[in-house]
C-alpha cells in the first residue's frame, strides 16, 4: 500500500508512504481518493502526514517523462485529489514530516492546519525550473493560501524555502521538532474536530467559492504543463 488509514478519536490519519519520496503517481493518487470516501465528512477531522524525511516530492516525474498521456491523467486526477482535499467538509491538518515539493507544497496549501517537523527539509514549488507552468487548479490554491508579499517569490520565482523560513510566506503554520511532530498534529486536529456542523462547512464553502470555480473550470485545460520534450 502507498497510503493508509486509521482513525484516532475523532481523526481520521491518511499517511502516505511509497517507501521513496511519496511521489503522487497514479496509484497513489488513486489510493488517497480511495481513502478520502471513507472519512467521515459530518464529524471530526482530517489529518496527513508522510514519511520520516519526506512528506512528498510531488508529482511521479517518471511518468511524466515516459507517458505523456498517462501523464495528463495522473496530473487531471491529482488536481481533483486536491481540490477535494482543499474543500473537504471538515478541518484538515498536514503533519509535514519532511520535504514537500511541487505537489507536496500544494497539499500544504490545501490543508486547514498545517504543522511542520524541524530540520534540513525544504518546501516549495518547482514547476517553473522544470520547464511547467503552474496551471490553474493549484495556482488558485496556491494564492488562497500563500502570503501576498511572497506569491512573486514562492511561484514565479520558484523559491525553495527551508522549513525555518516557511511560516512567513504561509506554507506552514508552525514549525515543531520531528518526535513531537505527531503528537502534536494530533491534538491540533482532535480541537478542530469539534467545530460545528454543519456550520463549519457551510462556512468554508462562502469563503472558497470563487476559488472553487476557477480550480474546476481550470482542470480541463492541463496540457500545457507537461514539460515541452515530453510531448
């Protein structure tokens, strides 16, 4: 298995582990949608997290470079995985337990909540060194959630950030030493568990709606971010 799940109390635990770099190829892709239908999404809450080191490095590149087609639907059906993670009906926090690149960044800014494990592990959006544009879907949600000052920085600039830097361009909202990175995780999703619904969904669908329509009228119109030679 990529991906499993278990349920503490009220989280529900989806960690992601390909015994690499957590690449989102199909088949993982495929297997956290498989998870998400059975989170409950009247009560409780949502929690990720990765390996020791490696919380993911995004999209599976190997696809990418040998399938163009497969590619195109590895990355439409990774978006979707996104922007449902993105509106899930109740909180979702990330345990980011290392590196979260390209796709890895953009499921922390999917996420409610997002607490981060101390130590030599960068985050940030690579696309445009790796000859992609940053398409719709996730530039919106990108912008949702990433401070203003940096949005230049952090995506066309394609900055990699360490996780001691993360905080201020809004990648992370806190950073905690690696042992107690779980725990710590945990309790924060058990409190945000007992928001109320349906009220809290309610809410975060007035909040995300215009953000919602450009992310699904985008997710047709991916093509153009594979790199040129892969086409």
């Amino acid at each position: 298995m990529l991906a499993t799940l278990k349920t503490e109390e009220n989280v529900s635990i989806i960690t992601l582990d390909d015994g690499k770099v957590n690449a989102f190829s199909p088949a993982m892709i495929a297997e956290v949608d498989s998870l998400l239908d059975q989170v409950p999404t009247d009560k409780g809450a949502l929690m990720f997290t990765g390996r020791e080191g490696m919380f993911t490095a995004g999209f599976d590149l190997k696809v990418m470079a040998t399938d163009p087609d497969a590619a195109v639907g590895m990355i439409k059906s990774g978006f979707k995985m996104l922007q449902r993670i993105f509106s899930f009906p109740r909180p979702v926090v990330s345990a980011c337990s290392g590196h979260a690149i390209a796709m890895g960044a953009f499921l922390l800014c999917s996420s409610d909540y997002r607490i981060a494990a101390n130590g030599d592990f960068k985050v940030g959006a690579n696309e445009l060194r790796n000859n992609m544009i940053i398409p719709t879907p996730i530039l919106e949600i990108a912008k949702f959630k990433l401070a203003k000052s940096h949005k230049q920085r952090a995506l066309l600039n394609a900055e990699m950030y360490s996780m001691q830097d993360a905080i201020e361009p809004g990648y992370i909202d806190e950073l905690i030493e690696a042992d107690q990175l779980y725990d710590a995780a945990l309790a924060k999703a058990k409190d945000l568990g007992t928001l109320a619904h349906p009220q809290y969904d309610q809410t975060k669908k007035i909040d995300q709606e215009d953000v919602i329509k450009k992310i699904s009228s985008g997710i047709d119109q991916i093509e153009g971010v594979l790199p040129r030679q892969s086409l």
